[in-house]
C-alpha cells in the first residue's frame, strides 16, 4: 500500500468537508452561509483524520 502524507489526507478530508457542509446549508437550509461553523467543523474534521491517519500508519508499521 502506497502511503500518503498525513497532512494531505486530513486537508483533504477538511476541505471536502468544508465544502459539502456549506453547499449542504445553503441549499437544504435556510440560504445563509455558516462560515464559522463550517471552518470550525473543518478545523476538527482535520485533527481527527490527522490522528487517525497517524494511529493506521503506526499500526501498519507495527504488522510489517
């Protein structure tokens, strides 16, 4: 398995998330752009997929 950066994969993850959740609340709420909640959401949506990205690699080292 190819690995990645860990950095990349969580802003990628991040800025998936920042983008869905601002199209999701446009269109399916009121009209009106969340962005503090959005850039927050995206800010621990990152730190999650960092630890999780880091713990996976740790583990994967730990098999081979």
């Amino acid at each position: 398995m190819e690995k990645t950066s860990p950095y990349f994969t969580a802003s990628t993850a991040s800025l998936t998330y920042f983008v869905i959740f601002i199209f999701l609340k446009y269109l399916l709420h009121d009209k009106v752009l969340d962005w503090k909640g959005a850039f927050v959401g995206a800010v621990v949506f990152w730190v999650v997929i960092f630890i999780v990205h880091q713990y996976l690699n740790r583990r994967s080292d730990d098999l081979e």
